[in-house]
C-alpha cells in the first residue's frame, strides 16, 4: 500500500471517525511469512468514539480466510478470522493497568500522534493466530504406513 493510512487516535476517537481498509498479502509481510491469505483480501474496519463514561475507544474490526499449515499432519487447512475489538485510548502509561483493573476484557493502547493502521491491522492478525496451528479433532490424515510384505525394499522384512 503506496499512502498508509495514520491517525491520530485521540483525535480519531473525539471526532468519531471510521476508516476502511482492503489490504492485500503484499500490504501484510509479517503475516503472510506465518500464512496465505485465502483470496488475498483482508477487510478492517476501525471506528472512534467515546464510551459513556467518557473514555475515547477505537474499534477494530477485521474479516479474513488465511490458510495455515497443520502442526500436527502438515497438511493446510483455512482458518476464519472474524474478530472484533475495543481499545481504550488512554494518554500517559501509568493509565494503562488502572483501565485494565476497571474493565476487563478490553483492551488499552497509549495515544498516539501518528498510528499506522495498516501495523495495526496486522498486529491484531498476528494475535488472532493460533500458537500451534491445528485442524479440528479428527480432520488431519493419518500418515500412510508402508506394507512390510509388499515394500521389497524394506530392511525389516526378515524380522519377523
């Protein structure tokens, strides 16, 4: 992507803006050396505001297909990714684990003057990653096993 898009996040979230991206693997280096992205398109969508107890938020929200590779039979399988998030913009650092202790389940981010969206985009993909990339219970393929008494090559023939 030529021009990346940078907000400012105080004032993104004052003004309630919102930006949508389309990114492409190419947009996205760090994530594509983990995956493919299935048809090459991840959507986002980023929207400020202020809650009603007056702190400034951010949400994001990202759709994507990546394709994975199985940890467990190597095989690839897609993996959806549908994730939304609210980040609570607070302005000085020592904030940032008192808005954590207030409300869970959300998370906090230092403003910013200049916050690229498109690394911001693609740190919350990284996050969404699985540690360990597996299909589902029951879905890889088993290793075919060579046949001792057709495999004239085998050494352990003989063992028997």
């Amino acid at each position: 992507m030529t021009n990346r898009p940078v907000i400012d996040t105080l004032e993104f979230a004052k003004k309630e803006q919102t930006q949508d991206l389309e990114l492409r693997s190419v947009d996205l280096a760090r994530l594509t050396d983990e995956s493919t992205i299935v048809n090459d398109i991840v959507t986002a969508n980023i929207t400020g505001g202020t809650q009603t107890d007056g702190k400034p938020f951010i949400d994001l929200k990202i759709l994507s297909g990546l394709r994975l590779t199985c940890q467990r039979c190597l095989g690839l399988f897609d993996l959806q990714i549908n994730s939304h998030s609210r980040f609570i913009i607070v302005r000085r650092e020592n904030e940032l684990s008192e808005v954590s202790l207030e409300e869970q389940h959300v998370n906090t981010v230092l403003s910013e003057k200049e916050l690229d969206l498109v690394d911001f985009v693609e740190e919350e993909l990284l996050l969404a990653l699985p540690m360990v990339p597996l299909h589902g219970e029951g879905k890889c393929e088993s290793p075919r096993l060579l046949d001792i008494e057709t495999n004239p090559t085998n050494p352990f023939k003989r063992l028997k």
